[in-house]
C-alpha cells in the first residue's frame, strides 16, 4: 500500500531524534564531553559508509513498498546503522 502522506512518518521520526539528543544532553550534564564521545560517529568514514548503505538499501526497499512515507525511517536507520558500527570498534 502506498501512502503520499509522509507527515506522520516525520512526526514519528522526529520524536526519536528529539529523544536521542534529550539523551545525550542529560548525559553531557552529568559528564562534560560525553556529547562529543556519542556523536563522534559522524567523523569517521568507515561508519558514515556503513550508515548511507543502510540509509540507501531502506530507502530503495521502502519506496517500493510504502513510497516516499518511508524516507525519514529510512534516513533514522542510517543514522543509527552508522552509530551503532561506531561502537563496534
């Protein structure tokens, strides 16, 4: 099923991200530098890679499956993908 209506998907999204930034805020405020250490991800290569294979194989599967509804799921899987081969290390 095919659904134009990509609000609702931005909407979910967004409180995810909103949630995961509130995380490392709290964070930060009980340990100062703690903020650079999480998102440090988006300095190296390897996990960038990682992250926008991810993003591009949940974007192509999910526009054929649900349209353009799936492109903020698709760029959160990225973003986590990429984070998680980060810590990997």
């Amino acid at each position: 099923m095919i659904t134009e209506d990509i609000g609702p998907a931005t909407l979910a999204v967004s409180v995810v991200l909103a949630l995961l930034v509130i995380r490392t805020a709290v964070a930060e405020l009980k340990d100062p530098g703690t903020a650079r250490r999480e998102w440090a991800f988006l300095r190296h290569a390897r996990a960038l890679a990682t992250g926008l294979t991810a993003l591009t194989l949940f974007a192509v599967l999910g526009w054929a499956i649900s349209g353009p509804a799936s492109l903020p799921w698709a760029a959160l899987v990225g973003l986590l993908v990429a984070r998680i081969e980060h810590g990997t290390r």
